[in-house]
C-alpha cells in the first residue's frame, strides 16, 4: 500500500476506476466564461470514458470546444474520519460516434434535472489520482474538552 506525503492511502487505476463506476453522482469542474464552476451530474463509466446525459448549455458548450476538465467523485464519514475521493482530469467532447452512441443510449443513465437531455458527453481518462483516508487512533486523537 502506497501512503503520500499526507499520510494518505494512493488509490490505484483499478481502485480508481472501480470507484467512479459505483458512484451514480460526481461534479464536473469546468470554466464558464473564464470562471471556474463545478456542476453535479449523474454519470457511468463506459470503454470511451465517463459519459453524461446532458442538453444544450454549459456542459455541452464545453465538450464542443473540447475543454479540459475535471471529474470528482467521493465518500466520507464524519464520524469515523474516513473516506476516498478520485479525480480524473481529461478532454471534455460530445460522443458523436454512430456506434457509440447507439451503445450509451441503451445503458441506464438516468438524467435528474428536469427536460429533455439527448446529447452525451464523454471525458476521456487521462489522468485518475485517489486518495483514501484511513482512520488510525494515532492519526485522529479525540479532540479533549475542558
């Protein structure tokens, strides 16, 4: 097991991956008009990258300029001081490949916010970095009240 210099589990590609595909829900993190926004999404994890359901607007706005873009997904427990976040940093781009296509529409891909959403965007993999929070008594001493 690999621990960073914060004392952090490192998550592995697979590990990575495994996660982002059991998370229904992640945040895109995109400019808009030069500033940065982060947006909620459903999602699933596909062999073209991380896809969502979306129409035309800001997602869509940036996946035909092919923006670079990051995707987060988490879990934490307050209580217990544990819990996993992974990033994927890629190129944002409408899937318009017929075949694609024709696969993704098929998958269930439920799209949350109200309207009609017939256009998909993938993210590529370039990049996935996970971090683990793994709770030792050591590392988390309960804090004394006076």
């Amino acid at each position: 097991m690999e621990i960073d210099r914060n004392g952090l589990e490192v998550l592995g590609r697979e590990e990575c991956t495994r996660l982002l595909a059991a998370s229904p829900v992640g945040r895109l993190a995109l400019h808009v008009r030069a500033l940065p926004t982060i947006l909620p999404v459903n999602h699933l994890v596909t062999p073209w990258g991380i896809v969502i359901r979306t129409r035309p607007g800001t997602k869509l706005d940036a996946a035909v300029m092919n923006a670079v873009v990051a995707f987060e997904v988490d879990r934490f427990d307050s209580l217990t001081h544990t819990g996993w976040s992974v990033v994927v940093t890629g190129v944002a781009s409408e899937l318009t490949d017929p075949q694609a296509l024709e696969h993704v529409r098929r998958l269930p891909l439920p799209h949350w916010a109200p309207g009609d959403a017939d256009h998909y965007v993938v993210i590529s993999l370039e990049l996935i970095d996970g971090r683990r929070i793994v709770h030792t008594p050591e590392a988390h001493p309960v804090d004394a009240v006076s």
